[in-house]
C-alpha cells in the first residue's frame, strides 16, 4: 500500500495526514463513549442506586453538556494534536501539560485493558472455549494488535473502522431499547431511591464512565480535516447522538426490568433481551457488544498513541515517540508502546481477583481523565482572559460559566469515586515528576546555541 492509503497528502508541518472529516471524527466521538460500559453500568446503577440512577444519568448529561462547549471551543481555537495537553501546557507551562498528558494516556492504557477483558467475557457467551484464560489472552492480544496494525497504516483505515462499527453498535441498541417500550411500567420505578438520596453522588461517578470520551476528538486535531471548525460540530453532534441514545437504553431498562431484578445480571441487555425476545435477540445484544467494545478499542488506540507522540513532541517524552513512520505518516512507535502496555495489563485482568473488579478499574480509569478534564476547563479560563482575540465574543461570553460548571462537575464525580479512587489517583500524579526533574536537568546542562 502506498500513502494514499493512509491518507491524502501531508498537509501539516509536522508530516501528519488530515484524513479524518466530519463523519469519521464524530464517529470517534460516539465511538469513543459507547462501549462495553452501556452493556455493564444498568446493572451497577441499579444495584447501587435503583430507579433513581436516571437523575444521575441526567447529572452528568447535563455537566458534559458543559464540557462538550468547553471542548469544542478550546478545539477550535487551539486545533494542535495532544488536546488537552496542549491546552493545559499553554495556559499553566511544561509541568501541568506533562501531567495532564500522561494521566490521559494513563487513562486510555488502562481503558484499554479493560475493554479487551470485557471483549473476551462476551465472547465466552457465544464461544465458551474464549473462557479459558490461555485463550482469552491470545485472542485480546490478537484483537489489540490487528486495531494497532490497522491505526498504524493511516488514520484513515482507523476512521474508517471506526464508523464501521459505530453503525453496527448503535443497531441493536436501538433496536432492543424500542422493542422495550411497549413493556414499560411506571411501577418498575418503584421505590425510586431504594438506598435514600445518598446513594446518588456514587452512582453520578459510576455514570460517569459512560460519558468520558467526548473531548478525545481534540487528540488527533492535526489529522482532521478543517479541523477547528470540525472538532466544534462533531463533539456536540456526538454527545447529542450519545445522549440520546444513552436515555433510550437506560430509560427503556429501567421502565421495563425492575430495578431488583437488573441489579442480579452480569449481562443485563443480553438478559433481557434472551427474557423477552428469546436466545437470537440475546445473541444479536451480545455480537453487538462485540462489535461496540472493538470499536471503543479501536478509537482509544487512536487517541493514546497521539497523546502519547503530542506529549513527546512538545518535549515532554521521550523523543522516540514523537517519530512519524515515513511512508504513513502515523506514530507507530507510540502504537506499539501502548499496546504492549495495555496487552501486559491484560494478563493481568484475566486473573481471578482482577475479573472481580471491573468497576474499580472503570473508576480509576475515568478519575486520572477527569483529572486532565479539570484541567482543561481550568486552562480555558486562564486562556480566555489571556488571549480573548482566539475566541468569539459569544464564547468569551459562554465561556467562563461553562469551565466552571464543568469544574464543578468533574470534583463532584472524582469525589463520587471513593477515597481509595482518590489517593490513587493523587499517587498517579507523582509518577511523571521524576521524568520531569531529569529533563529539567538535561536541559540545565545542554550547551547553549
């Protein structure tokens, strides 16, 4: 394959391609939130806070809705790969860009690894011998390696993967979500707040998982074509189409399964559809979980390996990662690092205590992001005042109360997570800072030009 296969010709000064338009950025907005989460959270929710799980829902539809403005105005002022990275480093300097760049990637490495545990657990339903561990762990790496090799070829082919399956995971969503309606019962929403009203702040941080995802668009920003203007129309035409579905599969669940009986299922859109619709409907729900969790994989390779190679490039890593392949102009030493970071973590997922803990690792995960959200939103504010002329004066408006609504939102879910979330995230903090100190000193002792 020659480098139009990648994609069209290089058009930014860094030698990356600007192969990904509306349709394929919008994707990996929806794509990038929709995952294997949709087919797990039902049940945590309702286990951990009943019916009153949906004003959760409607908590964080609401905050990301600010932080879908913010994003989509920082992206389009500041279209550079690393997103929230280049933000944060613009606004605060070298330090809090190299944390909010690592606790990102942090975050997708270990995403990652959680989302190829979950892609072998569905598989076991449809094929058991995928249960055994050996063979668990040979098909996630297989799985982990072809979405590297496919990203590694051009950002292009991992577009195109990922509005591929974006299509094929909404369907059955959809699908099972109508098929429902007719079943639904305002008596399923009784108690509504079996475990009292305290039980909302951690079941907003469980729903949490299912939303972050949506400022991932800004990563590859030198890769999308028209990319300003892009970035602003797909997060918000993404989190809309995200949202809506979200509302239709947990509103439909919810007024059709008593909140007791959903909060008994591993699987509980498979489950339901196998009680309602029989063995085919259940089999449909799980290819479609299938298909849903590759397709979150696919579009988290994506960003990782481009926050990773952002963050290198800004001087902020090791310069290795920052080298784009000559012929496909990708970053395939940022693929193959990540990759062989979340296939290790793999391993070890698929021991026994580690399968336990999936909402654990769904929780640590979404904190170092929200960390890096935080970030973000803080950097709009700084940048705002800093540089007003970046932006528009209905944005310069709007802005200021979006970052700080959307500040309050990320400290009200980071500290739904639980004090043990909390100090581990505080220690992920910690474990860039040597890295920092040895480049200060390396650039203390480099001979002046």
């Amino acid at each position: 394959m020659g480098r139009a296969t990648g994609t069209t010709a290089p058009n930014t000064p860094s030698g990356m391609f600007r192969g990904l338009g509306l349709v394929a950025t919008t994707a990996l907005v929806v794509g990038n939130m929709i995952g294997s989460g949709i087919y797990v959270i039902p049940s945590s929710l309702a286990e951990t806070a009943g019916p009153l799980g949906m004003v959760a829902w409607a908590i964080n539809a609401a905050g990301y809705l600010c932080l879908t403005a913010v994003f989509a105005d920082l992206g389009g002022a500041y279209p550079v790969s690393g997103g929230l990275q280049a933000f944060a480093r613009r606004a605060f300097g070298d330090l809090v860009g190299l944390e909010v760049g690592f606790l990102y990637w942090l975050c997708a490495v270990i995403g990652n690894a959680a989302f190829l545990t979950a892609f072998v657990g569905y598989l076991a339903v449809l094929w058991p011998a995928a249960g055994d561990p050996w063979t668990a762990f040979v098909v996630s790496q297989a799985l982990l390696w072809a979405l590297t090799l496919t990203n590694a070829i051009g950002v292009r082919a991992g577009g195109a993967v990922q509005v591929v399956t974006v299509i094929c995971k909404l369907a059955p969503l959809v699908i099972l979500s109508v098929a429902l309606w007719p079943m639904a019962s305002l008596d399923n929403l009784e108690p509504f707040a079996p475990k009292g009203w305290g039980s909302l702040l951690p079941a907003v941080s469980l729903v949490s998982w299912l939303f972050v995802g949506m400022e991932s668009v800004t990563v590859p920003a030198e890769e999308i074509v028209g990319a300003g203007r892009t970035i602003r129309r797909s997060v918000y035409i993404g989190f809309l189409m995200t949202s809506a579905v979200y509302l239709l599969v947990l509103g439909s669940l919810s007024l059709a399964v008593p909140a007791e009986l959903l909060a008994k299922s591993a699987s509980p859109l498979a489950d339901v559809a196998a009680h309602h619709f029989g063995p085919t409907a259940a089999t449909l729900v799980t290819v479609g979980a299938l298909v849903s969790v590759a397709g979150i994989l696919n579009g988290w390779v994506l960003v990782t390996s481009r926050m990773a190679h952002a963050t290198a490039r800004d001087g902020l890593g090791p310069r290795a990662l920052a080298r784009l392949h000559p012929r496909f102009g990708t970053p395939t030493r940022a693929l193959v690092l990540t990759a062989v970071l979340s296939g290790a973590l793999v391993g070890l997922y698929f021991s026994g205590s580690m399968l336990e803990i999936y909402n654990f690792i769904a929780l640590l995960s979404t904190a170092t992001a929200l960390v890096a959200i935080g970030a973000a939103c803080a950097a709009q504010l700084v940048l705002m005042r800093r540089e007003p002329d970046r932006f528009t004066p209905q944005q310069r408006r709007r802005g200021p109360w979006t970052a700080s609504v959307g500040l309050a939102v990320v400290a009200l879910m980071i500290a739904g997570s639980g004090a043990t979330i909390v100090a581990l995230t505080a220690g992920c903090l910690l474990l860039p800072l040597p890295y920092y100190l040895v480049a200060l000193r390396r650039r203390a002792d480099a001979p002046a030009p």
